[in-house]
C-alpha cells in the first residue's frame, strides 16, 4: 500500500472515529430517530452531484427493492440503534463493538451464502464475543447504569450490518458502491421521516449540536463514503476494510480527549479480543496453514 493510500486510511479511521464522539454530544439534543434523520437527509443532499454526475440513476432503478432492504439494514435501522448506544455507552465503547460487525457478517455467510468458515475463524469468533462479554463486565464494575439494552443494541446494529454485507454479496454483485451508498441514504430518509416527525425534541437543540450533526453529516457520512470507494477502488476491499481494526482506536482516542471517557485495563482487554478475534475471523491473521474448513 502506497504513502498516500495508507494516509487515506487513517482519515477514513479518524472521520468515522469522530461519528462516535458526534453521537454522543449529539443524541441527546435531538434523540436517535431525529438525529439519523437529519444525518442521512444531510448526506445525500451531499452525494447527489455525485451521484448525477455518474449517471448511476438507471442503474439505482434497476436496482432500487435491493438498495432500500440495504438502506434499511445498513443505515436507518443502525444508525439509530448505534446512536442510542453511543449516548448510554460512550464513544470509545460504541466504537469498540462496531468492530465487531465483521464477524456477525463472517456468521451471516456460513449460515446463510455457505461461505467456508475455518475452524481458527470460529475460534476467532468466540474469541471476539470472549472481548464482548469483558467489556460488558467492565463497564457494569464501573457502575454506570444499566449496560445491557444499549449493549444488545450497538450488536444488532453490527449484526445488520454484516446481513447487509451478505446481502449486497448475493443480490448486488456488479453495482456501483456509490449507487448503493447514495440510494441507500436516500432509501433511509424515506423510511425514517415519516416517523421522526413524532420525535422532533420539544426544546430546540443548540446551535454546537446543529452544527456538530451537519459536521456528522457532511464529512462523517458522505465523504467518509466518498473516501472508502475510493480506497476500495485503488487498494482493494480487504485492504480497505482494515479500516474496521483503526476506527475503534480513534473512537476511544475522541472520547478520551474531548469527553474525558476513562480506558481502564479490562477495558483495553476486552477491546483487544475484540479485534484479534476478528481479525482471526477474517482471515487478516492467519496462526495456522490454510485447510478446507467446515462447511
């Protein structure tokens, strides 16, 4: 990987790093459903001179049933159950489990498109759910309340996103990312702003946190979007998705310097199995020589 490519890598990892910390400061203002709503309503204003540009219309109608089951799994139902996380949970918290969305697509695969699972992958796996269940534990010895609901909400939403992942895999095969980026945010907004109507936040939020939503928006969302196709375009999917090892490290580094969050040892612990577990799951890491598998 050249200079500038790995030097893109880091921005993509600081920007999404930073949604995290927006998501905390943010939530609370204007509550999840609102706040999603205005982030994806925001970035595909964004997207859509990209979107014109390229002439990717015809293919988005082609595709359009795909693209919204997309858009629903892996933006608008997400979005806001990983903005209700974040807001109980902290971003470097929030940011850790995102890590996790791999593995649920690694599962998803298996069980679903029959994709071969090695036996260090499933070790891999329990390894990661190992560093889940820590950090769990971690957080209710710190005594902040109730971790479990915002917990199970920041793994559903991983897990839509590696449902998501498979089903792009086996239905969208061949489409532009851009095509299924914009349409998926467009689809999002859809669903979503007949609902967040009923969610408009009795006081009106400040003006930091209308700001912070467009900088979420803006560079959190479309541009990190414009910036990872392009990764993908010049280094490749497996090397772009690295980006999921970096993003918790800047997520955890946000909150440290902007909200004070604490790091504790079980903290770091747990987070480590985390990544090392998807990383086995993966396949970036590899202890043992390649074998069939089970499948």
């Amino acid at each position: 990987m050249q200079i500038k490519h790995f030097l893109e890598l880091l921005i993509l990892s600081a920007v999404w790093g930073a949604s995290f910390l927006f998501m905390r400061t943010t939530t609370g203002e204007f509550g999840p459903i609102m706040l999603v709503t205005l982030r994806s309503g925001i970035a595909a204003l964004a997207l859509l001179p990209f979107f014109i540009y390229k002439k990717l219309l015809p293919e988005f109608t082609s595709q359009w049933r795909a693209i919204l089951f997309v858009g629903l799994t892996n933006t608008a139902i997400p979005f806001c159950l990983f903005s209700y996380s974040t807001f109980h949970l902290g971003a470097g918290y929030a940011s850790i489990l995102n890590a996790t969305a791999p593995m649920f697509g690694a599962l998803v695969g298996f069980f679903w498109l029959k994709d071969n699972l090695p036996r260090i992958a499933i070790f891999g796996l329990g390894l990661g759910f190992t560093g889940v269940l820590l950090l769990s534990l971690s957080k209710t010895s710190e005594d902040v309340g109730n971790v479990f609901l915002p917990t199970i909400a920041a793994l559903s939403a991983t897990f839509l996103y590696g449902l998501a992942a498979c089903y792009s895999k086996k239905y969208l095969q061949g489409i532009s990312s851009l095509t299924i980026a914009a349409g998926s945010q467009y689809f999002a907004v859809l669903a979503l702003l007949p609902v967040s109507f009923f969610f408009w936040p009795e006081t009106n939020p400040s003006t930091e946190s209308w700001l912070q939503v467009v900088a979420l928006a803006l560079f959190c969302t479309a541009f990190a979007y414009i910036l990872y196709f392009r990764l993908i375009a010049n280094v490749g999917a497996e090397r772009a998705i690295t980006v999921a090892y970096l993003v918790p490290v800047f997520g955890v580094m946000w909150g440290v310097i902007f909200l004070q969050e604490k790091v504790t040892i079980s903290m770091s612990v747990g987070a480590s199995l985390v990544l090392f577990g998807v990383a086995l799951t993966t396949g970036v890491i590899k202890l043992t020589k390649p074998n069939k598998g089970l499948v």
